[in-house]
C-alpha cells in the first residue's frame, strides 16, 4: 500500500472526525519520511499513535521535528546581558520537564521517544524567536509532511499540535494536500521549504538550534535496549491507552456524598462541606464536578490547595475517579504555567477545547498574575477549594473572584480560629454549610458495605505538666496584648494581622513547654517496654522535633525518622525505589521498617498515615480546626487496625504560683479542658477521661 491507497479527506475537523485513527496512524504506517513544525510537541503524540509509530520504524523511517520552546522577559534579559545563552536555557527547561514525569504512563513516553532517537529514526531541532517584544512570542506553526516509499506526498497544515490532546482530545481542524493531485503540488513545495528554511536556520524571525545534548543523552539512557524491548514497551503502553479507554468511573459514590452534592446542587452550584477526614471530601467535590460538567458544555474548573503536595494527589484522585480532561498545574513548581494557561484559556474561548482543570495553590489563586490572565476566560468557572478555612486570610480573600459562578468549599471545619471577619467572609462567598457529615457521625455511624464504622474507635490518654515561672510570666503578657485587640468591635487590617501574630505566640508557649519532655521520655520508654512502639506517630512542633529526636535515639533498637515539609513529595528518585522521599518514609513505616515517624505542620492538611496506631501529641493545637483533622487523620481504617490510642501531653499552669482570680490563668485552662473534653466525648474512655478533669477543674478552683 501507499499514501495513495487510503482514503485521506482534504480537510479533517475532529467534532466530526477522528483525526487519530482515520489520519494520522495510517498516515504514519505508510510513511518513510516525516517532517513536522509543531508549535507544540509532547512526547505523549507517539505513544498515542504507538501503532503507527512502529510501523514507521519497521519501514526505516525518518522523522525531523522542530519543536519550539517560549522565552521569557527574564531569558532575552539574562541572554542581553551575557549572562547566559539561549541553548542553556533551552536544555535546563528540558531537563527540568523531563525530572517532573510522576506517572510510570509519562516516563513511558519518554523512554519511546529516547528509543527513537538512539536508533536515528528521530532527529529534533528547538526553535525560538530571537528578538524580545513581549516575552509571548513563540514559533506557532503547525505543519506536517509525509512521505511515503514511492515518493508520494501529503502535508497538513492546521490548528493541531504534535501531543495527546493535539490528536485525541482537543477540538481541531486542518487542511491537507496531496501531492499527486496537480493543483495541490504548490501548497507542498511551500510547506516543504518553509520546513527546510527553519530546519537550515534561514528564517528571518527564529533562530532554530540543535537538539540539547544532555537531555538527548538523558533520553537515551533511560530508553529501551533492544528493538524487543521497544516492542513490548509499544505493547504495555498500548494496552495501558486501551485499558485507560474503556475504564469508567472506579468511586461508587455513597449515599450520604450523593446527598451532599444534592444539597449543593439545590443551592444553586454553592456551598460548603463539612465533612470529617476519611469520609471521602474529595470524591464527594468530584462527584458534583462530573454532573456540573454534563451541564455544562463549556467549564473551566480550578481545584485550589493549601500545599504543592495536594495537587498531585487531587490530579491522581481526578484520574482515579475516571475524569479525563486537560490538567494544568498552576504554581511555582511549573514554570510555564503562564504560557500553558493562556494558551488553554484561549483555546477554549475558541472551542478548541471544551472543558479543562487548573489545580493550584491557595496563594497562587491570590496572586495579580493568575487573577489577570483568569479574567480572560468567557467560559462559566467552578472554583472548589480544599481545606477551604485556608483561603480566609486577608492577603487569601482576594483571590475569590466574584467571576467564579460555581463555589464549592471543603473541610472538616470551616470556621477560622480567632478570625470572624475571616471566617464571615468564607461564608459570604461560599453561601452557607450545605451538607455535615462531623467527625462523631464517622465513628458511631455504621458503613453498610463494610458493616464497620467509617472510621476506627480510639483511646485517649491526656499527660499533664506544668508551665515554668518565666513560661507563665510571657503567657500572662501575650493575653493583655490580645484582650485589647480582641475587644475591639472593628479591627484593621494591621491589627488583625497583629492579633494573629500574638495568639500564635501566645500558643507556642503551651506548644513548646519544656515540662514535656521528661514525660514523653517516659511514655517512649513505656510503649517499647510493652512492644507496642511500632506505628507510632509524634506530632511535635519545629521547636521540639530535634530533642524529641534525640530523646528517641536515648532509646537503642528503636527506628524512628522524621516527617516534615524538607522530605521531598513531588519528586520520585531512584534512591527511593522509584518513590518520592515522602512516600519511601511512609511507605517503610506502613511495613514497620521505621517504628516512629516524628511529624510537623506537614501532616495538619492532607498527608494521611492509617497505618498509626499510636499518636503522641507533644505539640497540642488550641484551633479546633487543627486538632480535629489531626485526630481525623489518626483514625482511618488500615488493615489489622481495629483501634487507636492518642497520648496528649498538655501544659497547664504552675500550681504553686497559681492565683485562682487571675482570669487569664483560668482561660488557659478552659481553653485546654475544652480541647480535651473534645478529644475525649468520642473515645472508648470518656467517663474515665472526664473524671480527670472534674478533679483539674476542682484543684483550680474553676466551676
């Protein structure tokens, strides 16, 4: 056969065609040579086309493909001032693109095209505009040549980019010509030099440079050794694409999260969801999303989060849950966020493509850049924020564009601690609380498919210690400072930072109590005498996590790591078994290889550990918000646990120098109480936990 044998239209429009299967696999199947400017190119078109692609190899073939790359305002500067030059850029953009594949999918991709590389069937080219006028300026065009053993030749010319979503996804539309047809040879003889023009480096406004030397090496390296190799990488990748296409959505939604999405939806698309850690926010969003979406033709979905590490968890819940849209990653980790979200917004404005995710950040939401270009979309908008409390700071507030039609807000509480005007605000926006499902419900409440409780039952042992002299002296302090500010009916902008400030302050005076050590020292000795050390969990603050380690060390034969913001979470090595650090460290704690892993802030927003079954809070939370997730997180299911036990160590005043009508005193201990009284009403102790505190209460001298 030849390209003259198959039935090629003149133009292919993908709303009516498809443009994969009809086009450009045959088209590659019969080629021996391939010319391509892709205005965008992602190795992912190869494997999407992998049926073509290795028929092309098996016919020898050729493919040069001259890829373009965006400079910067700050690229043209640095290069202007001799500063560097445009091949290092070009070659660290790569490198940098190649370290961020997550997915074993895209590493795939990878490997295919380093394979087609190192058996010279693929040779590429960077090209870039030379000139600054922007920073925007990119090499846009989008053409194709094929040519086939009997010399015969087709160009296409049109709006479609050499990737996935350029061939399988997005909505394009491209011409074709033929070269057998007398009336279209023109249209190919310019294509074909216009190629040879940019190829050769003759263009008058891009400059086109070899292929960087070290990611081709890179690419190499990790590409497949043999042709059977490559064979049955096609193979994997193929059936990865079949298995892709044909799965359906994997979550069975349970009753109570299709209630909740009903109430959201009753309340015109706006809402919050109150809903404990472990019983499934995320799905819950996700469910709503995917019928918003069948509502509305065109949607554009930004998913906000308080750290980095949960927008990948939110794009791997996406695909998890069977959504298959465009995902764009919107923060500092991504360097080209800006160009890749222009060019989705604009995209959509022409209908290219439909619906699409942006996943970011709560302060890249906030940021002048993402709220200027987000303005630029004509599509309806569907903001879901996650652990929503976290977007009611002052410099927060004014990422809640009113242009978001679509609100929909998540968290186990979403009230914000010592922040009316914060938490009003969240409220304004969002509407109101649509849907509950508390933590109290997630414990009693039996799951029908499992015939136990959405969550594990726990002990509580609250461990009380005494604040220092000089402690209390700096405590008594702080609460003047707070009680001024707090009775103030209308607060600045200023003081509300101010009045955050110091209650924080105040806080990690409890936090950090130097009483608790000598405590903990025996409660580590204790669990490892009875061999119950293995699974524990110490949740500490930055201040105590060096001499809650080396209290650990004290103790031989015990493992213990720590578990902070430090410990990668978005890059996987090859050091950790192909994991990101963060996910080495949990994994070998779920096999027991690390008795104890001791944790900061880290853990407060989404980073779940089920397997603990011990959970020693060194550093106690008066914010309920915090101290009701940290005890959520504690309590998921993990096989063989039938139970937790939390040990919290709390700092109460010195009694010696306790003054029983000093107000502050008493409201530290109340604020203390009312944590454990919380903590406790749900345990498999409470009677014996609030006994403890009747005795608290009556040796303070408080009603």
């Amino acid at each position: 056969m030849s390209l003259r044998d198959l039935s090629i239209k003149h133009s292919y429009n993908s709303e009516k065609d498809d443009i994969l299967n009809d086009f450009y696999i045959p088209s590659l199947k019969e080629g021996v040579f391939y010319d391509r400017i892709a205005g965008y190119f992602s190795s992912s078109s190869f494997t999407t086309a992998a049926e073509g692609i290795s028929q092309f190899a098996r016919n020898q073939g050729r493919m040069r493909f001259i890829v373009n790359v965006k400079l910067s305002i700050e690229d043209y500067e640095q290069i202007e001032k001799g500063l560097t030059c445009p091949e290092k850029i070009i070659q660290k953009r790569f490198l940098e693109d190649l370290e961020a594949l997550r997915e074993e999918c895209e590493k795939n991709h990878a490997k295919v095209l380093g394979w087609l590389i190192a058996n010279n069937y693929l040779e590429i080219k960077v090209g870039y505009i030379e000139n600054k006028i922007s920073g925007n300026e990119i090499l846009h065009q989008k053409v194709g040549i094929i040519e086939d053993k009997n010399g015969n030749k087709i160009s296409f010319s049109g709006s479609n980019n050499e990737s996935a979503y350029g061939w399988e996804y997005n909505s394009e539309k491209f011409k074709v010509f033929f070269s057998w047809e007398t009336n279209n040879d023109g249209f190919i003889r310019e294509d074909i030099n216009d190629f040879e023009d940019l190829w050769n480096d003759e263009s008058k406004k891009t400059r086109v440079i070899p292929f960087p030397e070290a990611v081709k090496k890179h690419l190499i390296d990790i590409s497949p050794k043999s042709d059977l190799e490559f064979e049955n990488l096609v193979s994997e990748i193929d059936k990865q694409k079949k298995g892709s296409a044909l799965k359906k959505q994997e979550i069975d939604l349970r009753n109570y999260q299709l209630e909740a999405i009903d109430s959201w939806f009753k309340n015109g698309c706006k809402g919050l969801f109150e809903m404990a850690t472990g019983t499934g926010k995320t799905y819950t969003a996700l469910g709503a999303l995917k019928i918003l979406l069948e509502k509305e033709s065109k949607l554009v979905t930004i998913i906000s989060c308080p750290f980095l590490h949960l927008t990948y968890q939110w794009e791997q819940s996406i695909r998890k849950f069977g959504l298959d849209l465009p995902i764009i990653f919107v923060n500092s980790a991504n360097t080209k966020w800006r160009h890749e979200l222009t060019e989705k917004i604009l995209d959509n404005r022409l209908g290219k493509i439909k619906q699409f995710i942006i996943i970011i950040t709560h302060d890249t939401l906030s940021s002048e850049k993402l709220i200027e270009l987000i303005k630029e979309s004509r599509s309806p908008i569907l903001l879901i924020g996650d652990e929503v409390h976290g977007m009611g700071s002052v410099k927060r507030i004014s990422g809640l564009l009113s242009a978001y039609q679509y609100r929909l807000g998540l968290s186990a509480t979403p009230e914000r601690y010592f922040d009316e005007l914060g938490t009003e605000e969240l409220l304004k926006y969002f509407s109101k609380t649509v849907y509950v499902f508390d933590l109290h419900r997630a414990i009693k409440e039996i799951n029908p498919e499992t015939g136990r409780s959405y969550l594990v039952p726990y002990d509580y042992h609250p461990l009380f210690v005494e604040l220092t002299m000089s402690e209390m002296e700096e405590y008594s302090d702080l609460s003047t400072t707070i009680a001024i500010l707090y009775s103030k009916d209308h607060r600045s902008k200023h003081e509300q930072i101010v009045l955050e400030q110091k209650l924080r302050e105040r806080q990690d005076i409890l936090k950090n109590a130097i009483n608790k050590y000598p405590i903990f020292e025996k409660l580590v000795s204790k669990l490892f005498d009875h061999n119950d050390i293995k699974h524990t969990l110490v949740y500490c603050s930055p201040q105590q996590i060096k001499a809650a380690q080396q209290i650990i060390r004290n103790q031989k034969n015990i493992v213990q790591h720590k578990f902070t913001s430090e410990e990668n979470a978005t890059k996987k090595e090859s050091k950790y078994e192909g994991k990101t650090e963060r996910e080495f460290l949990l994994d070998n704690f779920d096999k027991g290889i690390y008795d104890i892993l001791v944790a900061i802030k880290c853990l407060d927003e989404g980073v779940d550990i089920p397997s603990t079954k011990n959970a020693v809070l060194l550093c106690s939370s008066g914010n309920p918000k915090e101290y009701i997730q940290r005890r959520g997180r504690v309590l998921r299911r993990y096989p063989g646990k039938e139970k937790a036990v939390i040990y919290d160590i709390t700092a109460l005043p010195n009694y010696s120098d306790y003054r029983m009508s000093h107000e502050i005193e008493k409201k530290m201990i109340d604020s203390q109480l009312t944590r454990i009284e919380e903590f406790a009403k749900d345990s498999l102790n409470e009677s014996e936990v609030l006994r403890e505190i009747f005795h608290i209460k009556q040796k303070y001298g408080i009603q």
